[in-house]
C-alpha cells in the first residue's frame, strides 16, 4: 500500500484526478470504478477541466459505479445517478452505453446485483477503482461486518452511514429521509481491480485512516481489506494522516522516489 500524505484537499484532488487522466492516457479503453460523496467531488471538476483544457478523451472509457440507494429512481435529485451526471458525465464525451451505475429501482436488486458482476467480468475487469472512505471504515456501502469476500449485493445501511449522508445530501436532521438499503459493489469486487486509488481528506477522517492502513485487516473495517491487495494508492491530506504511527516513513518513502526515480531513469537514458 502506497501512501501519499499531502498538504491539502486541493492537492489531494489535483493528484487524484492527475493518477485518472494518465490512466486514460495510457489505456484510452479503460474501465474505472467510480465513487460518489464530497471526497472525489473536485477530483471530478479537475477531470472535466481536463477534457475541455487539454482535449482528455472519455469516449471509449467505461465506467461502474460503486453503488446506489435501493428505491431511488435514477432521475431522484439524491440518487447516485443524478450525482455523477452532475458532477461528471454530463461535462465530458462519456459514451452512455458504457456508463454504469446500479440500479436502485430493480424489481430484482439480487437478479440486478449478480448482472452487474457479470457486466464487470465482460468488462475485462475494472483497472482503476476510485474510493473514498466512511467514518466507520466502510468503502462502497460495505458497512462493518461485511464479508471481504462479498459480491455485488443489497447491504443495509448503519445508522452512522445515514446520518453521514443526510447531512451531505439532505441536510441535517434529515436522516428520516435516507433509504436505509443500497446496492453495492462487494470488498472482493473491489479488490478484483487492477488498481485502487482510495482518497480521505479532513481531521474526521484520521481516526479510520489509522486504523484501516495500520490496524489489522477486519470485517469491521472494510477498508483494511485493501492491505491485501497489490496496487493500492492511498492519498491523504495532512488533517486525515494526522493519527498515522508510521506518518514520518511514508513522508520518507515519497522523497526517496522523488530522488530515486529521476536518478534511475538516468542511469538507464546513458545505458541506452
């Protein structure tokens, strides 16, 4: 697990959506995982920057989404649906047949939850799954006491989650108004992708980023699963890496690459 630690959100989102663009670049056909919330909001807003600013192409890119609320319609102002429109597809040249998000109002959320697996599958796979991060360690609606071995299912929402998103997206003292089901990608789902890239950022944030990166891996805390996968990248800003043990080696480990590398691809320039 790569850990960054930078100043701020703001460089958190330029870093975020810098790793998503060269993705692209390197794989114009690439699939991604998207999140929603207010962490990847501004990773969003610089990716659009990107298509119109420098001519970023999202046509052949698909995307799956990590998950919805169970009983929304996709027009509903607070379904994810709506959510990444908004923020995302509605802003860059996205093909819609490609685009993925579950679907809150099947008839049949199992029936639903096992196509999308398959869509993932036909796919190739996702190659780069965006996170961020509850307050209680869950990632996707995996709330604690999620097998890491889940798949795309419906999961029932914790009280924490719904007082959590009723403040982002109805206000406060609006929980009453919080579906209390989801549809969600599953931890293996997500560790099936060839990358992740997990986002946290705040001083709220610090007490669940210790214990997912440094504590033991555990079903109470979905995202300590990402401990055992390959390729994770992890970006906090100073706030959310505030409670880290090891904050001052990850800080050490990133200058060491920034001396290393450019040394390195040096060395293999004369070599050549």
């Amino acid at each position: 697990m790569e850990i960054i630690i930078v100043a701020d959100a703001q460089q958190m989102s330029e870093m975020a959506a810098g790793i998503i663009r060269d993705q692209i670049l390197v794989k114009p056909d690439c699939v991604l995982g998207l999140a929603t919330g207010s962490t990847p909001e501004a990773t969003y807003k610089r990716l659009v920057r990107h298509h119109t600013e420098d001519g970023l192409d999202f046509s052949q890119v698909t995307t799956f989404n990590l998950d919805e609320y169970l009983g929304l319609p996709p027009t509903h102002e607070q379904s994810y649906h709506t959510f990444m429109q908004d923020r995302l597809f509605n802003h860059v040249n996205v093909d819609p047949t490609r685009v993925h998000v579950p679907k809150g109002m099947s008839a049949d959320p199992e029936a639903f939850a096992s196509w999308y697996e398959d869509e993932i599958e036909a796919s190739g796979g996702i190659d780069l799954q965006l996170l961020g991060i509850g307050g209680d360690g869950h990632i996707g609606f995996n709330e604690p006491g999620s097998s890491l071995s889940s798949r795309t299912r419906v999961k029932t929402l914790t009280k924490q989650t719904i007082e959590d998103n009723a403040r982002l997206f109805f206000g406060e003292g609006q929980e009453h108004l919080v579906p209390r089901f989801s549809i969600t990608m599953g931890v293996a789902t997500i560790l099936d992708a060839q990358r992740i890239l997990l986002l946290a950022a705040g001083a709220q944030k610090a007490p669940i980023c210790q214990k997912f990166i440094e504590g033991p891996v555990t079903s109470m805390v979905t995202a300590s699963a990402l401990q055992l996968h390959p390729a994770v990248t992890v970006i906090l800003d100073e706030a959310a890496a505030s409670k880290l043990e090891h904050r001052g080696y990850y800080k050490w480990v990133q200058e060491q690459k920034k001396e290393e590398y450019p040394a390195a691809l040096r060395r293999i320039a004369q070599a050549l």
